[in-house]
C-alpha cells in the first residue's frame, strides 16, 4: 500500500525521504531521516520502531546494510516488514519481507533505493530510481520527481491519498518536514505545490532559528 524512496545529495550530504499510499497519514509512520547519519522508510505493515533503530545503528557506525542486517536479526515480524536505508556513504540496503503485500518489489541506484508493496506493476520502483537519477536541482526537487515518476509509471494498484518529503541537513531537526495526510485529489501533488512554497523560504527557517538576528523579515502582514 506504499510506494517511496531514500535518498543522498552527493554534492550537500542532505537526506531526504519521499512517500506515497493509499493509507492515511503515511509519512507520519513511515519516514525516518537524520542529519549527517542517513535516511530510512519503514513501511508495508508498519512497525514504526524500525525506523529510528536503523538510524541509531547507523549513527554508531554501521553501514546501511549492515543496519539492515542487524534490523531483519532483531525486529519482531520482520517478514512483514519492509525496509530501506540509505547512509552517510550513500551505501543503500533494502529488506522486503516474503509477507509483504500484493506486488512488492525494490531497486537501487546512486544515493538513492526505493521499494514498494501492493504496487499495479513490478516496475514502479525502477521508474522512482530512474526519475531521481534524471532529476536535477535541490534533493526536494529530485525526490518530487522521482514520486511522480512512480506514479507514471503505475504506482499503487488503487489510488494514493497521502504522501510526504522529509529533508534534513546540517542541523538536528529536519529542514523540511512537508504532508499531505489524506486527499481525494493527488497527494504527491499537494506535497509538490507545498514544497514550490516553502523551498525559498527553507533557509530563512533554518536562520531564524539559529540566530533571529540576522533573519530576513518574515513576509507577512504586520510585519514591518
């Protein structure tokens, strides 16, 4: 019931996370990312802790697929469970459980895995590789891309109502953290027109936080 990838900005080191399904509320279960560690998707029959435990063994060293590894030793019901990772090095592991649903599949690519499960087709993962390896621009824009490249391309076997991006840089919060938790339109849509929105306004968040001195205004009315 979902389709996503991970991803690396070779060029910046920012990870980033972008997801899709029928599901409500996907990203918020699902999508896991940590600044200067990697970037994970948990999901087919959620178990949301596998998420932070893939970055936390990451961050104490392990390599994407090693994580993985140690992930599909320790999890419960790991054959339900579907899960990708993307490190520090851009090394990608995938785990896609024999108990995943309908058509499941994965692919890899440079600094990017996607996976998928009750999928119309077995090729949507290789069509989110693909648009993410042609994209070009901010690592948002790529990982847009790749998700309506996904959906071209078949994406769910039904429709998809939520979606989501998540992007983290050089600090401990993530710099973009945009849903879209459920619509009768195209989600991957909603999240694309929220993203247009707030891509030039990311670093003047980051600046605000970081020292509001020296932010720029904030641009909106009775703000002098």
């Amino acid at each position: 019931m979902t389709f996503s990838l991970v991803a690396r900005c070779a060029e910046t080191g920012m990870f980033g996370v972008a997801i899709s399904s029928s599901s409500p509320a996907v990203a918020a279960r699902c999508s896991y990312a940590r600044a200067g560690v990697g970037a994970v998707a948990s999901q087919n029959v959620t178990d949301p802790t596998l998420g932070p435990l893939a970055l936390d063994l990451m961050a104490g060293g392990l390599l994407a697929d090693e994580a993985v590894e140690k992930v599909k030793a320790t999890g419960a019901f790991i054959e339900y469970r579907q899960v990708l990772a993307i490190d520090a090095q851009g090394g990608t592991a995938i785990h896609s459980g024999p108990n995943s649903l309908g058509i499941w599949t994965q692919a890899q690519g440079v600094d990017v895995a996607s996976g998928g499960n009750l999928l119309a087709n077995d090729g949507v993962p290789a069509a989110i590789v693909a648009g993410f390896e042609a994209a070009t621009g901010h690592l948002g824009d790529r990982l847009i891309a790749a998700l309506r490249a996904g959906l071209a391309a078949g994406g769910e076997a039904g429709p998809v109502h939520s979606a989501g991006l998540k992007l983290v840089d050089t600090v401990t919060w993530p710099v973009a953290d945009l849903r879209c938790d459920w619509t009768e339109g195209c989600p991957i849509e909603a999240v694309a027109t929220a993203w247009e929105v707030y891509k030039p306004q990311l670093d003047a968040y980051i600046q605000r936080a970081l020292d509001p001195r020296e932010a720029p205004s904030y641009g909106v009315p009775g703000d002098d």
